[in-house]
C-alpha cells in the first residue's frame, strides 16, 4: 500500500464549478499536513497546510480526519488558473521530517 | 521570502559525465536541505537528506556512491550524479523547510533541474 494515495484524475470540470480531491494516508504517526500545486514541468508550490480543525484561504478548504486518516481538498469557483496537478504531502514523524508525496490529482478547468 | 535558488534548471550530459546541481536558500539559513527526483507522470520520491556539516542520510535504494550530497555551508547542498546513465535522466528538486513556527511552517523548492543523459 502506497504511504500516500490520490486519485490521478484528470478531474475536467467547467468554470465556476466545485471540486474536491480526497487524500488517504498509511502511516498514523504523520504529524503535518499540507497540498501542493504543481505545474507542468514546475516546482511544487505551497498552497496550504491541513489542520484538524480545518482551514480555508479564499476559495479553497481542507480538512483533515486523523481517525481516517484522510485529507481533502475543496476548491469553489474554480478558475481556469486552477488547472495544475495538487500533490497531497504528508510529514512522517521522522527525525528529519521527511515528506511524503502522493502521485498528485490533476485538475483541468476548461471555460 | 523564504527562497531556494536551483541550478542548472536544465542540463543534457554524454553517458559516463558527472553532473552537479546546486541548491542555496537566499534569504535564510537551511540546516536541512532535502533531495527529490520525479520521474514522468510519477510523485516526487525523496532520494536524500543534506545535513549541514554531516553525511546526507539515504533514503533506500538510492546509491550514495551514484548521488553525491555535500552540505558544506548553512545555505549551499551539491547533488552530484556521477557517471550519469540514460536511465538517470529525470526531474531533480530540492527542498528546504522555510523558517517559522507552530503548524504554518512549509517546505520551499527549488526551482529544478531537468537532467537528460544522452
């Protein structure tokens, strides 16, 4: 079983639409949280990190439920912008914090 | 603030070369400085962890002897991929975890090095 699991999408949805992405995780001993945004042939970028009580920025929301060991993300309004893969990354409770990505869900947002 | 500076961000070398990357965080000290490799259409896997001043830690099945990892100074990590093959052409990353505190702490790339052996 992968550490971190994401569906691959593509997720094709128009303007304006909802969408979430949901993130399962193995290890029970992960301690943070975060999504990435990834472009094509890009850096990852931080897009926010995932708290338990949940936390949102704008049009975008996450939760966590550390008893399912589950993460997910909701982006409202989506923007054409918005199309790039979003990576779930999960830090292991290492002595170095290592982090763990998921293979990322791709988001295409067309007009 | 909180910027890793990478290069080369792109990098064609013959079969049997050496090729160095080079990470530095500009505006902060990185004690830590990690190395990913992200092959097509895959997750980022992390190869190692740079410590300034000590060995870099492995992750399994990554050669220390193929990947070499110096951490000479608080804002500078090499990766060397020595007698580079075909099969190492890949996406290098680096990643250090910006200065902060309490659970808003982040990790900041790199830019890459898209690595192509000939």
């Amino acid at each position: 079983r992968k550490e971190v699991e994401q569906d691959p999408g593509p997720f094709n949805v128009p303007e304006g639409a909802t969408v979430a992405f949901n993130c399962t995780y193995s290890n029970s001993a992960s301690q943070s949280f975060f999504w990435y945004r990834q472009d094509c042939r890009k850096e990852p970028k931080l897009l926010m990190s995932v708290y338990s009580s949940g936390n949102e920025d704008g049009r975008f929301t996450a939760q966590l439920n550390r008893a399912s060991q589950y993460i997910s993300l909701l982006i409202r309004d989506s923007k054409l912008s918005d199309s790039a893969t979003y990576l779930c990354v999960v830090v292991m409770n290492t002595g170095f914090q290592k982090l763990v990505f998921g293979t990322g869900t791709r988001l295409l947002v067309s007009p | 603030g909180a910027v890793v500076s990478q290069h080369p961000s792109r990098v064609i070398c013959k079969s049997g070369t050496s090729v160095k990357i080079e990470c530095r965080s500009l505006d902060f000290q990185a004690t830590t400085m990690f190395w990913y490799r992200q092959f097509p259409k895959q997750s980022l896997m992390l190869m190692a962890t740079s410590n300034e001043g000590s060995k870099a830690t492995y992750e399994q099945g990554v050669e220390k002897d193929k990947f070499l990892i110096n951490h000479a100074s608080l804002t500078l990590s090499t990766l060397t991929v020595t007698s580079a093959h075909p099969e190492d052409s890949s996406f290098y990353i680096c990643s250090a975890r910006m200065p902060g505190r309490g659970q808003t702490y982040g990790y900041t790339f790199g830019s890459g090095t898209r690595l192509t052996v000939v």
